[in-house]
C-alpha cells in the first residue's frame, strides 16, 4: 500500500515532488495525485492521529476501497504444492485466480502474489530451500581424500574411496566408503543410499567419471549402461554435471568439504582393520553431522529432510536391484566370448561379431543389437572354465561333443600312433576321465590348422621330452616348427660338431 500519510509529511517539509518520488520510491505523477486529492478534501498536514492508514486511503482514494478486500492466498498450501513436479508459481497464482472468480473475490496481482510468497517462505521455511524442489534429485560424488583400513596381518595400509549423496533442497546426506571405485562399487553405494533415504529421487547428478559417463559431451553425454540400467529400475534421469561446472551439484560439492572435516578427518587418529569396522564408524559420525544445527537458519539436516522432503521421495522398488555390469566383447573363433575370466559360447554366426554383455551375479546374458542371443549361467568356481551349448557349434563340431574316451582314441588313431599315445596319456592323467576332454579336442582340432602328418610329428617329438605331453607342449612345437626338422644322422652330427677351422686329408692331398 502506498505510504500516503509519509507523502503528506514530506511535502509539508517544503520537498518538491521529485524529492519526495526519489526518497520513497515513487513516480512523480503518484506524488502529484496524492496531493492533488489531499488539497480537494481539504486535508492539511500533519494528518490526525486519530485516522489510520486504511481511513486515510479511503478518504484520498474512495473508488480503491473495495480493492482492499482482495482474497490472501493459502501459502502454506502454494508451498507444498510448489515442492511437485512440474508446478510453478504461475500455475499456482492462475488457478488462485479462478478460485478468487468463482467466489467473487479480488485476486492479487502476480507480483504480489510471489512478493508474499517469498516473504512467508523465508519467515516460516527458512529451512527449504527454494531454488531446489524437494524430491528433484541426487547428487553424487567421491570425496577427494581417502578413509585408510590396515590388514591386520601385514599391516599394509590400504585406501578406502568415500562416497557421498546429498539432497539438495534439505542437504540430508549420505556416506559409505569402498576398497575401490569400479562400477561394483559405485552401483551398491547408489543402492544403499535410496535405501537409507528410504525413496529414490526423479533425477540423479553425478559428475563425468567412467563409471556414470562413458563419453563427455556438453550437450549429449553418453552415460554408462549399467549406470542407466539402474536409473531406469528406479524411476531415475541421469543429468550429469558439465565438465568443470562444480557449480551444477554446488550441494553435494559442499558435503564434501564438510564430510572430510567432520567425519574423514575426525576418525584419522582411529585404526580400522577392516571396512566394515570402518563404515560402522562412519555412520555414527553420519548420525551427528546430519544432526548439526544449520549455522544460519533453524533445524538441522534431518529436520529438513523429515519435514519438508522425505514425503516427495519416488517408493523403492519391492525387490533390491541384482547389480549388473555390461561389457563390450568381441566374439572369438572358437565362438565363445571371454568374461570374468571364463568362457561362454555365442551362436557360431557371431564369430567376430562385438557384443553386448550383461554380467550379473547369476547369470552372463549376451546381446547384439539390443537383441538377447543367448545366456548362460555365471561360472563361480576356477577360471578358464567352457560353458558350451551345442546348437552354437557348427555342425561339424558338434558331432565331436557326444564322443567318450573311446572315440577320441579312435580319431587320435586315424592321425598315427604317436598322437594316440598323447591322447591316452592326457585322458588317464585326470581323476575323472571327461576333464581331460577340451585338451584332447584342442589338440585333435590342431589338424584344422597344422594338418595331421605335422600333428603326429609333434605327438612324437613331444614324446621324446616328457611322457605326458600337453596341449600347450605340442601347440609351442607346431608354432616353431621344430617338428619338421629332419633327423640327423650320427656321423653328420659328428661332422657338425667338427671345428671348421681344422684342415682336412683332403687339404695334404691324402685320402681319408
């Protein structure tokens, strides 16, 4: 409301209109009506104490007075209705408006409308703050010093990585600290902080590591698979924050700080011999740093999110989300794919072909083309182990996987003696007769390459090394080629062994 009793004052001091528009913020023109109506009724200064400001405004402004009955809005309603997605202060003022209309009151204008909403959410939600809605998101960070656990048997000190989430709009956080920074580990501290915030947010900002961004770019990153995977299991968008923009996750930058301060560095004097013992400890210290009184606002960080943001949160998932980790692997000749170490078959039509590949706990899945080829169950036990299905062979390998030792030793057969003494000799090595079966087809399939007359070359002279030959003995002889070395006769040995420098009966003229 205009301040016309001050107007009035100041010009009964003698101030010209453009002073008094200049000192209380008015128009010149504003100035010369409220005068110009005072004069009219016949109102001198100063003006009577005994009349308000409301009587003053009805005297020098009759046709405004039924103005004065404009409808307040409920903004403690306008607050909460802000903190959902997609609601804006002018969606808001508009349907005020139509409500003010179908009651036949006098609605604010939209100015004012965000005037006084400002005012009552500084005055009585000091702790939300207003450029975040509650619920909106996530940010994500590792913290740039390390936590330090010691083996307990060599004393060896190894670094622990902490990672921090952190609402932005109640600054509720969340910490936990891992052996390492892989895609593992970066997947289950997600997880277990939806499951300490008890809901997930409706975007997650992470900075450009490789574990959430497989390609930076300013305007269409490329973000990880198995980093989106996981978003999409729990309602998520990843926005990654721009390269050398801290300022598009300032909050969780900020934690940061103050996690290394209030909880890295106040366990620094503490020996952990392991990391559960470790995170056991962080959590206490969790507990009273989201318990801190805010510094210049009332409540503290658990407040604010209890109040003001846990009710937005998206629900978790009824199952935990199985960690999955996609690789990208290329299809070898022998039509199986390398993962983790062990082996698993592909349709032989991929041979050469580059795959999708889900690894999770159970199970290994193979896509191309967003298209699932086949899976397998996920080998656990030593590395280097073949998961094979048959219908992947071709034709003309498949027939060999139903062979039992007889008819290993009926093909060794058909290549000569000694390959049949080599395929024996690898069959009865082994406790159980079918762990000797990949040797013996490697070997066998050897031929494919090397054909059969060097194979039985190699059989031999591997022979001559050690009764029980390898697969990685004979593959090493074809490979250099010692097998086709002739043998030599003893008395071209001994010539060989001969000094070439000495001169011979030939030299005298002499027979031998």
């Amino acid at each position: 409301m205009t301040d016309y009793r001050e107007i009035l004052r100041l010009a009964s001091m003698g101030l010209s209109r453009t002073s008094i528009g200049v000192a209380l913020g008015y128009s010149r023109n504003t100035i010369a009506d409220v005068l110009r109506r005072a004069q009219i009724k016949g109102l001198e200064p100063p003006v009577p104490g005994d009349m308000n400001d409301r009587e003053l405004a009805d005297l020098l402004f009759p046709e405004k007075k039924s103005q004065l009955n404009q409808r307040m809005p409920d903004y403690e309603k306008v607050h909460k209705e802000l903190a959902k997605k997609g609601v804006n202060l002018t969606l808001l003022w508009e349907e005020y408006c139509s409500e003010c209309r179908q009651s036949g009151e006098i609605p604010y204008a939209y100015t004012q409308f965000r005037v006084y909403y400002h005012r009552f959410a500084k005055t009585t939600k000091a702790t939300m703050h207003l450029n975040h809605k509650p619920g909106e998101s996530m940010e994500v960070d590792w913290a740039g010093q390390t936590a330090v656990v010691v083996d307990r048997v060599t004393g060896e000190i190894i670094p622990a990585y902490v990672f921090v989430a952190t609402l932005p709009c109640s600054q509720y956080s969340y910490v936990e600290a891992f052996l390492n920074r892989n895609q593992e580990s970066w997947t289950m501290a997600h997880i277990h902080a939806f499951e300490f915030f008890g809901g997930t947010t409706r975007i997650l900002t992470p900075d450009q590591l490789k574990t959430g961004v497989e390609k930076s770019d300013w305007k269409n990153p490329t973000i990880n698979k198995s980093y989106n995977e996981l978003a999409e299991y729990y309602g998520c968008a990843v926005i990654p924050a721009r390269a050398r923009k801290p300022k598009d996750k300032s909050s969780v930058e900020g934690t940061v700080g103050a996690i290394t301060t209030w909880i890295i560095a106040a366990l620094r004097n503490k020996t952990f011999f392991s990391l559960s013992e470790l995170n056991e400890a962080i959590a206490e210290k969790l507990d009273a740093f989201n318990e801190r009184p805010f510094q210049k606002k009332p409540g503290n960080r658990l407040t604010a999110f209890t109040e003001d943001e846990k009710e937005y949160l998206q629900p978790l998932p009824k199952e935990r989300y199985e960690l999955a980790v996609w690789q990208k692997l290329s299809v070898g000749f022998n039509y199986h794919i390398c993962a983790e170490k062990n082996y698993y078959s592909v349709p032989y039509e991929y041979i050469k072909h580059d795959m999708d590949v889900r690894i999770t706990a159970a199970t290994v899945e193979v896509f191309y083309n967003n298209l699932r080829v086949c899976s397998h169950p996920r080998h656990h036990g030593k590395p280097g182990h073949y998961a094979t299905i048959p219908e992947h062979m071709p034709d003309k390998h498949r027939q060999h996987t139903e062979w039992n030792a007889g008819r290993f030793l009926s093909w060794a057969q058909s290549i000569g003696n000694n390959t049949k003494v080599v395929i024996n000799s690898i069959l009865t090595s082994h406790k159980i007769e079918q762990q000797g079966y990949r040797s013996c087809i490697g070997i066998l399939k050897l031929t494919d390459k090397h054909g059969a007359k060097r194979l039985e070359a190699a059989c031999e002279k591997a022979l001559t090394y050690t009764p029980s030959p390898s697969y990685k003995n004979i593959d090493a002889i074809l490979k250099s080629g010692s097998d086709k070395l002739e043998k030599q006769k003893p008395a071209e040995k001994r010539a060989d062994e001969s000094h070439s420098f000495i001169r011979g009966a030939e030299y005298y003229g002499r027979k031998k």
